[in-house]
C-alpha cells in the first residue's frame, strides 16, 4: 500500500434485535485504524434473505450473522457466489474475527537491524 492509502473492510449486519445490531456497528467502527477502515454497508434486523446477499454482492462486503441464519434461497445465492457468510452468538467472537481480519490487511511493517 503507498503512504496515506486506506483499505476499507466492508460488513453486512444481520441481528435478531435492534440493540444487537447497534452494538455490533458501533463496536465494528471502533476498531478502524488509519490503515484499514471499517465500513458498515448495511445493519439490519431479522433473517438473512436473499437481497441481502446481493447487496453484500454487489458491496463486495463480509456477511455477519448475530442470532440469526440465512433462508434457503439465501443459502444457495451464498454457495453460488462465494460470498463469506459467519454466524455468530457471542458479540466478542465477532469482534476477535474483525481484528482478525483488519491485521491480515495491514501493510507489513519492515524492520532493518544491523
């Protein structure tokens, strides 16, 4: 990456309820750093359907769902297109993934000893 450049992970949010959700976006965007860039596309409530999967298609985002499953139209968009798709229960373990995934697109940093 050249000096000032900033990555952008995209996430889809799908909870069972309102709270769920605003707590995940607000703790998701809490982790951007001046390399990589947490971007909500969409935060929503309710099962994951299939414009759901199109809208992370079409975003190129990462699907997140908190207590909630695909339907079976969804399902099969998903195995189609390849689109990462995580079901959690734990807000913590989405969490960890995130950081997870944020320091696998940092740029390395290059040391130089004598």
């Amino acid at each position: 990456m050249k000096d000032g450049e900033t990555t952008s992970l995209r996430i889809l949010i799908k909870a069972d309820v309102q709270g769920s959700a605003e707590a995940l976006s607000e703790a998701l965007m809490r982790l951007s750093s001046q390399e990589v860039r947490v971007e909500i596309v969409a935060s929503g409530v309710g099962g994951i359907n299939e414009s759901d999967v199109n809208l992370a298609l079409a975003s190129k985002a990462y699907m997140i769902g908190f207590n909630v499953r695909a339907d079976a139209a969804a399902r099969r968009l998903v195995d189609e297109e390849g689109i990462d798709l995580r079901y959690y229960s734990i807000i913590y373990d989405v969490i960890d993934d995130v950081k997870a995934a944020i320091t696998g697109l940092l740029s390395p940093e290059i040391r130089e000893t004598i």
